[in-house]
C-alpha cells in the first residue's frame, strides 16, 4: 500500500494508450464508413477531428461530418473543437 496515487487531472501511459486506441478504431470505421452506420461514423469522425494532429485528415473527417450530420455547421464545429481549437 506504498504505491503512490495519481493525480486524477494527469495522464498517465495507460490513458494515452487508450486514446490511442479509440483513434485508431475511428480510423478504422472512417476507413470503411459503407458497412457502419450513420452515427457510428459521426462519432468516429468527430473523434478524429479532435484528435488528430494531421490537418490533412482534420479536414477529411469534417467534411464527412458535413455530409452526415444534419447539425448546422457551427454546431458541427462546435463539437469537433470544444475548446474553440485551442489546445
């Protein structure tokens, strides 16, 4: 019981690990949006959007987003970037 706690508000590898993880199976839908479902590849898309660092596929997931969600683009924005795209 010596172990040291973590601080709740810091990453740690097996959180970093598991973001990872859900990128990766987002790309994975967005791969291969005809066999998922409208709003599976919203989410995924929307997860990518968010975050990726590649501007080239930010874009592609946001115009998928376009084409499916039926949200104003603003709400669509909104959503991808929840922090108005600050880091």
């Amino acid at each position: 019981m010596t172990a040291a706690l973590s601080h709740p508000l810091v990453g740690s590898a097996t959180s970093v690990d598991w973001i990872l993880d859900r990128v990766t199976e987002a790309r994975g839908i967005l791969a291969d949006t005809t066999r998922h479902p409208d709003s599976l590849v919203i989410l995924a898309a929307r997860i990518v959007a968010g975050q990726t660092d590649d501007a080239g596929e930010c874009a592609e997931a946001i115009d998928l987003l376009r084409l499916l969600d039926r949200r104003p683009l603003y709400a669509v924005a909104a959503a991808a970037f929840p922090k108005g795209g600050a880091a």
